[in-house]
C-alpha cells in the first residue's frame, strides 16, 4: 500500500482538523492584536513625549533597543518568573518586542518635520497642540505608520511562541507538528501565520501610501475643482441672462 503524499495528508488533516485551525487563528489574532494595541498605546504618546525632551531620548531608545537584543525565547522565559506561563506573559514579551519600531518612527517621523513648516503653523498663531495635531503629526503618520507595519509583522510571527511557555495561538499547531514530527500539522499552523503577516503588512503599507502628504494634497485639490466646478454650474443656471424670454415677448 503506497504511503499518502505530503499534500493528500494536508487535506486530510485540514478537512478534519480546520474547527481547531480556526480557533487557533482567533486566538492567534487577539494575542498579537492586544499586543500591538499596547505597544500603540503607550510608544506613540512616549514617541511624542521624548521629541519635546531631546535631553532623555538617546536614553529612552536604547531601553527599548535592549529588548531586541533578547532572544525571544530567552525573553518570554524570563518573564515566566514574573507573570507565570499564559498569554499574559506572551502578550508582554511581544509588547517589549515590539516597541523600537514604533517608537523609534514616532520619533523620527516628528522630529524631521520641516522647521519651516512649523515656524509658518506658528506664525499664523496656532498653539504647541495644533501644531502637533494638525502639523506634525499628518506628515509624520506615514512615517509612523512604517514602524507599526514592521512591529505587526514581529509581533504575528513571534506569537507562535506563545505556545512554549503555555500560551494559544497557532503556534500550538507548529508545536505539536514538531513534537509529532507532522509535517502536515506544522504548515497547518504556518500558512495562516504567515498569511496573516502578509495581510497585516499589506494592509498598513496601503493606509500609509493613502495617508502620505502628497496623495492628500491631490485628493483635496481634485475635491476643490469638483466644488468650484459645481458653483459655477450654479451660477450659471442662475444667471438671468441665461433664460429665455417668456411667450409673447421678444
């Protein structure tokens, strides 16, 4: 009896296993959807604060730089003497994983904001606030916007992590694969992890070009001459000139 294909054990597996598969991306998603949501949180308004205090934000960036340096493994093994095994742990190792790229964007994205542009927004009297709001930030955003796409694709490709330290996720799928030695079970739990990354990357790389300066500016410009096209259509309905006499009259 010839042995099933790789592809034959994939379906099979799939077919009868896709209740779990579902599940585990649910979970999957909420675990790297709560992290990120954290690390958006608390790095972006952090991001802001250290552009207002140049003296702390070397200090303030190399901190977040040192989780990098940790393996994530080693990290979520650390934290396992803190908050135990779990998906509180996962969340807060893929939370500390995440943080340069945000907050280094924020940064960044803030600080290389023309002088000019401030000094004119400044000029024609708007406070620290709306310069910020109204200012900085739109021409930072996709900035921004490039370091919560690099932070979500970490964070979904490492919460398959989760799984070692007692977590959920797909990663309980790549796990049992490996332990198993199934093939069939471990690209089960690859593919919609992967997926997931691509579709998150993609998503926010589409925001960003959407969201750049130069693209709003030509979608105002196009809105403006629709206006202004609408108006003189108005105008020239209403122009008495326009109308023709009434019967009897030349």
């Amino acid at each position: 009896m010839n042995r099933p294909g790789f592809f034959e054990l994939l379906w099979t597996y799939v077919s009868r296993q896709y209740p779990r598969i579902i599940n585990a991306t649910i979970q999957h998603i909420q675990i790297s959807g709560t992290a990120l949501l954290l690390t958006l949180v608390f790095c972006i308004p952090l991001g802001i604060y250290i552009t207002r205090k140049e003296k702390i934000a070397p200090y303030v960036i190399a901190a977040a730089n040192v989780f990098q340096t940790i393996p994530s493994l080693a990290l979520l093994g650390f934290l396992i003497f803190i908050l135990g095994i779990g998906n509180k742990n996962a969340i807060t190792a893929l939370f500390l994983y995440a943080m340069l790229p945000v907050l280094q964007n924020t940064y960044l994205g803030i600080r290389n904001v023309e002088k000019s542009v401030i000094q004119a927004a400044r000029g024609m009297g708007m406070t620290d606030m709306q310069i910020l709001f109204k200012v900085e930030m739109p021409l930072a955003t996709p900035v921004i916007i490039g370091g919560i796409r690099v932070a979500s694709v970490w964070i979904i490709g490492t919460a398959a992590l989760a799984a070692a330290i007692g977590g959920g996720g797909l990663g309980q799928l790549i796990f049992s694969g490996l332990a198993s030695i199934r093939n069939e079970v471990i690209v089960a739990g690859a593919v919609p992890a992967t997926l997931l990354a691509l579709f998150a990357d993609g998503g926010l790389k589409a925001l960003a070009s959407y969201l750049e300066p130069q693209r709003r500016a030509h979608r105002l410009a196009r809105k403006a001459r629709r206006i202004e096209g609408v108006d003189l259509s108005a105008d020239t309905d209403d122009d008495p000139s326009e109308k023709e006499p009434p019967d009897g009259e030349t």
